[in-house]
C-alpha cells in the first residue's frame, strides 16, 4: 500500500561523495521580494499607528473581532489558571522540565571580574543582564510549549526584568500547556499578536507593547523576514532553518530505536532532514526495512515520508573515524553518537550545536527536559554559532580605571600608535596624561 | 576666522530634552537599493569566476595592474620584512599594545564543562575554536594597525588555526605598520584584496582564498553591505556604526582633557558623535571656549569641526545621578567617568561598550593598548551587545550522556511533554529507553 521509502544510499569512500553530499545538504536562500515588501509595510504601519495597527493586523490576520488592545492582552491570572486546567502529569512533566532546564543554566551564568595591575590600574568586564526581552511563539500546531521553556527560561537566569510573549491566537484558538508553561517559566506579560507586526511591535514599542531590547523565537517566514529587518535597532537571536537530525550508529543499537530517532526529527516538517552514518552496511539495510515497517504506523506519516525520502539519506562508511570527518563536514544542529564508548570520539568533533552521547540518549530527551537548550544552530552553522544560551541575555562592558601612573605609562605607548595612524586628536589626549608632561605642557596640569 | 563653534547644548531637566536626545541619537538606516544590487553582483562573480574575479575586481577598483592571484598575495617573509622596517619606539609600542591586549583576552577563554547526576547523567558545554576566521583590514588612510591587533588576538587567544587576513592596497599603497601588526598578531596569511568582493571570496572561497567561518572587522558601506548578505553563510561580528564618545564630567577635571576626548572621537570621521555631560554650567562654558582655542591647532580640523556642530552636544543636568540616567538611555559606545570616586556609580551603569573610569583614563588608552578591546557596540547596541572577544570566536556544543536510569527517567517527562505536542515520534523515539517498557516492547530491547 505504502511505496518502499527511496531515501538516499550513500558511500564515503565514493569519489563522488563529498559533491553529493554537498547536493544534499543545499538549502536555497529565501529572498523573496513580494515577502519583503510586505514585511517591511507592516513594521511601517506599526512604527506609524502602534496598536491601532496592531487591532487592524490581528483582527485581518489571525480572523478575530478585536475591539480594543485590552483583548491582545493576557492577564496573570489567566496563565495560573492554565496551569490549572492542565493535566497533573503535564503539569510535573513541566515542572520537571524547567527545573531541569534552569538548573543547566545556571551554570552559564557568567559574573563580572577585574584585576588590578602594579600599578593600580584597574582592569575587568562587567556582565549585566539585558533590561527586556520578547520571545516569539508561533501559534496553533507549531505553539510548541518547550519552546517556551527553552526562550524565557535563560532570559530569566541572566536577570532580564522583563521577559514578554507574543502567541497569535488564529481564530481564537490558544494552547493551554504553552500558557501554563509561560506561567512556570516566569513570563511577565503575554499579547495574544503574531507575525511581522509583533517582531515590529516589540522592536519599536507601541502605546501597550514595551520596547524589548531583543527578540528571540522561531517563527513562519514573515516571522523571521520582520526579524532581519529589525536587527540592529533589537538584537535577535539567530535566523534558524529547518531542523536536522544526524546519527552515528556503529549498528549495535536496535535499529528500531534509531528509526525513531530520525522520525522524531522527520516528523517536524518535510524540509527537515535525517541523516544516518554507520560503517554496517547489514545495518543500513535494517533500518531501511524498519523504515518501510513503522512509517505506516505513525500519526504524522506522510510529513515523515516526504523528509525521508527527499531530504535524508544513509550514509556507508569505512569506520567511526571517517564518520567523525563526515559529521565535521556537515556541523549537525543534533548529532547522536550511538556507539560504544562515545566519550572516546568527543574530542574529533569539532562542530555540532548538540552532541547526544550512547544509546540511550535520544534527541528528544534534549528537546524537552535533558537541561541544555533546544533552540540550536542549524545549515551548517554550528561551524561558528552556538545553542541559545544564559550569554545570550547577558552583555559586557569593558572596565579601564587606570591609576595616574598607569595612564602616563601606557600613555606612551598610545602616543607612538595614534601618531602612527595620523590620529593626533588620539595621540594628544593620551599625551596629556603623561606625567612628565605635565610641567612642560600648561594644559595638561589637573585643576 | 575660524567661526566660534555651534555644539548643541541642552538641558536635562527641560520638558522636551528627551524629545531632542532621540534627535540627536537618531541614524538613518542604510538601505540603498543601488549599493546593494552592486554588492549581490559582485557575491555572484566571485562565487561563480572565483580568483578571475578577485583579480578583475582588483585591477578595476584598487587601479592595479594585477597579472594573477600571487600579485594579490602577501608572503609572511613579508610582514617580517615590515616589523624590520618600523621604528623601534613603533615597534615597542605594538608589542606592548599586542601583549596587553592578550593578557586581557586571555581572561576570557572559556573552558568545556561538564557535571554527572546521582543516576550517572552527564550533562556539558563542549567549548571549541571556529576552524578559522577572516579579518577584514580597510585600505589607505582607515587602515588601522591598532585594529589588526584588536580583531586577530582575541581570535589567536581562542584557539583559531587560521586566521587571514585581507586589506585592499589602493594604487599599490601598503601601510607598514599594518603588516607589522599582522606579523604581531600572529595572522597567518594575508591577501591585497578589498571591498565586496574580498568578503564574499572569504564567504565563499575561491581556488587561492580560503573559505573562513567566521567574517570580522570594519569598513565602508560595500563591505558591510556584503556582511549582511553573507551573513548565515558564515558568521559576522557586527553592523558597526559611527563611533561616539560620552563624557560625564563632574567640572573638575581640566577641560583641555575633556576637549581633547571629545576631539579623539570626532577627529575619526564627520559622521562621529561627541557628547559631554556635566551638572556645572560654567565647565561647559570653559569646555566651549577651549573648543574653540584647540579646533584651530587640530590636524583633522575640518572633520572635527563637522562632527562637534553637527554631531555632537553638551548636556547639563542636576547632578551625577541624572548623567547616569542619561547614560543609561543613551547606551554609549564609549562612557568616560570623569568624576571623583566614579566606582560608586559603576553599579548604576546599565549599558555601556566600555567605561573608561576617573580623570586620567581617556578614551586613546582604551584604543590601543589597556588591554580590552576596541571594536565595541555602537549606536545603542550596548543595549543588547558586546564588545568583540575571545568568545565571538569559540562556539559551544551542548553534551548529553544519559545512563540507562537517567534516560528512562527523562523518557517520561519527555514523552508526556511530546504527546502534549501532537509530535508522536519523539514520544515513542523517549519512550523506547522507559526501562519499565522494555518487556512489553519488543522493539524496544537493546540488541
């Protein structure tokens, strides 16, 4: 009934892998201008008209009867009571999670240190969490209620004052369990808004949104086009691209669970992609067979079957080591090492923005209640960024107190440079600290 | 002759100060459709004729008479030869300046860690280098030595094993003290190639220049149009802005000093930003007389000039605690506390890039050699960010081990939380590691 999966064989030792494997791995980047410029009309009306665009986007968009701004506003009360009406196991179940989640977190937290030289010069880096931040949470389906925990939590590790919440409630439709979750995690003001026009409410502030100073969440692609637009006057967390799950089995683990495995990560969208690499090609042949057996039986099948079979492939190495330089190359967003004595091969892997280590650790322990963050780079950009973090709420300034001393000494140095690139408003400023100078020059003598 | 200065001076406590200080801080975005279509051909040549492109763009912009990529190549013998050919003070000076700034940045180096729970778990933060990095350098006049150190130490301190660098030589004219500076920082090769199209070969790679992970340092409005395009391809550190410079000054510190701050900032560029803020009247009298004796001795006399009638302001408030509110809202990229016992008040800044504290650390210290770094965040992106560090150059990975008991613990939650998101595969993918369900699943059984 079902057609055999025609997900992807490849070989390593192929003369052509590294092309196809480069085929694969091609995502297209969306510039689409008419996105654009719809984008950029929306944080235009925002910017002009605050919540009467608000009222006006919300109740075109999201097919509601908004009256006033006070029915895009969720109360307090409203998120305990959510908590309440959930399930008993959902509520520990979360409960469980961001403790777990917070308590991971903790240990990001960085705090401010100086050092004083001979001397006296004072020397050091001063952390201080953001005063506010917004997180975006997509609505309906994709209103995912660990992706709650995983935002506002780490916000609110790092001391962010104001953490708020936007979650577009398309024909009134709201979560439950992600409400209950904004509750746990801290979140201090909910707006029932979405699209361009809540990344643009937050990034400019209207008459009831406040001014965040950075906007974190995944969303739909008027989402993230409003994000970039607005980087710069916020900060933003990362542009995320479609999720990817790549396991390296050395085919003794039940193929069953690696199936899953790669379901788990297929089941999210039919761009997501999961590879699997082991050197056992009996193994890789095993899989196939359970692929075809339990793909009939899972709810969302024909989303896991599309990502499968256009998206994901098998990949035939020579042995771990060969699958470790593959896993270089690609820089997975998940990366599971289901392999005997995994912690041997951790010090090879150079980029991955999550590493699960052994058989029993699935990617989906991780996504909800492991500790670490979710929210992970994806496309290959874990080469050089890293998972959403404590440091990401967090920011530093430099502190340089330098002693009388200590400004004369490096006042020299300052001098020689400055003059060296022509910039000698530079070169006299530091010069005027010079005590020696200080006789021979009538300005530079303190009052 | 030389016309009496016009700097904007305002007053705190007037009913529409901070409807004049949003004025003043106002930029104009940079969104020129010209500009970036020539940008996004220049990507698209170098992506698709690689060093043809380099070598064509090369000859046409820098006025070169380019023969091949090895006319575009600069040897380490090179930089050796230009560390020979600057003076000895020049040379000291770059040392002392590189050595401080590594100490300093050494104190930022993260460490992996990692910490097992009661059921034998592991969780961490695997904390690695990026693989290599590339350093944009300006031409000419903007060619910074200084810079070249403050971009390619912190990314030596992290661990990068490649570090290039590019630098355009217009007319064929090269800046020692910048090659020398190279040579200090340890940067391991360098290319004569600018503007766009030395972005995007860093992006993108071509046969002779190395694809980097990581884009860094500043330059005018075609280079930092092509970060932007070629942001998520690699990673960038920043859309830097004008430079700016705020001084809070109590009266008592010579106001010879005070101007020739304020003048280091504006001497860079007519677009540069100089504020003063003080709760004595009669000081920013002083200080307006004294811009007025000084712009005259000044080298760069007509940038400053622009840049203090058109950019800049005195402000005054009340006291010390309103500066600091006015700090705060203003976000500087530069803060100089120059103020009796300015550690008091350091609690109460919120945002700053860096803060240069008490009379005798003025802003030219800070720019070549205290030690911290002086590519920092400008038009109030101190809000949300920080100034380049040794962490803008290492990533981390997220590490999971769970132990057969930590895992089906975690199962549960995690299946729970799954099932409440309708995302079936990652509940069974948990749920197949239950150890109470392995009996009843025969797929769940390890093999």
């Amino acid at each position: 009934m079902v057609k055999p999966t025609s997900i992807i064989r490849l070989n390593a030792d192929d003369s052509d892998f590294t092309h196809h494997l480069a085929h694969l791995l091609r995502r297209e980047s969306v510039s689409d201008d008419l996105i654009n410029q719809r984008v950029l009309n929306i944080i235009k009306a925002v910017r002009e008209c605050g919540d009467k665009a608000l009222i006006d986007f919300t109740s075109q968009f999201d097919k509601l009867d908004v009256k006033s701004m006070s029915d895009l506003i969720i109360l307090h009360e409203r998120l305990e009571l959510a908590l309440m009406r959930i399930t008993a196991p959902q509520r520990d179940a979360l409960m469980i999670a961001a403790a777990r989640v917070r308590s991971y977190h903790e240990k990001q937290k960085q705090n401010s240190w100086s050092y004083t030289e001979a001397d006296g010069t004072i020397l050091g880096q001063k952390v201080t969490p953001l005063d506010s931040a917004g997180l975006y949470v997509p609505g309906g389906k994709a209103s995912y209620p660990s992706s709650v925990l995983m935002n506002a939590i780490p916000a609110k590790v790092a001391g962010v004052a104001e953490v708020i919440m936007v979650v577009p409630t398309p024909h009134g439709e709201i979560n439950e369990l992600m409400l209950a979750a904004a509750c746990i995690a801290g979140v201090d003001r909910v707006f029932t808004i979405g699209g361009a026009q809540a990344i643009a409410a937050m990034a400019y502030g209207t008459e009831s949104v406040p001014k965040v100073d950075k906007v974190v969440g995944p969303g739909n692609i008027y989402v993230t086009t409003a994000k970039r637009h607005v980087f710069g006057q916020v900060g933003i967390d990362m542009i995320a691209g479609p999720s990817e799950i790549l396991v390296v089995c050395d085919g003794q683990t039940n193929p069953a669970w690696i199936v899953m495995d790669l379901f788990s990560q297929a089941e999210h969208d039919e761009d997501a992609q999961a590879i699997l690499i082991s050197p056992d090609a009996e193994f890789l042949d095993k899989v196939t067979a359970i692929i075809n057996e339990l793909l009939p039986t899972m709810d969302r099948a024909a989303i896991i079957e599309k990502s499968i079979n256009d998206r994901s492939a098998l990949i035939l190495v020579r042995d771990i080591e060969q699958a470790i330089e593959v896993v270089n190359l690609i820089a997975p967003e998940h990366l599971e090492l289901s392999i005997t004595n995994p912690q041997t091969w951790l010090p090879h892997i150079r980029h991955a923005g999550a590493i699960f280590m052994g058989r029993h650790t699935s990617e989906a322990l991780g996504d909800y209640c492991a500790g670490p963050n979710h929210v992970l780079p994806t496309s290959g950009t874990a080469r050089f960024s890293s998972p959403l973090s404590v440091y990401d709420f967090q920011k530093r300034s430099s502190i340089i107190f330098c002693s009388p001393q200590g400004a004369s000494e490096l006042g020299k140095t300052a001098s020689v440079l400055a003059r060296g690139e022509s910039l000698s408003a530079h070169a006299r400023s530091a010069e005027y600290r010079i005590l020696d100078l200080l006789d021979s020059n009538s300005k530079g003598t303190e009052i």
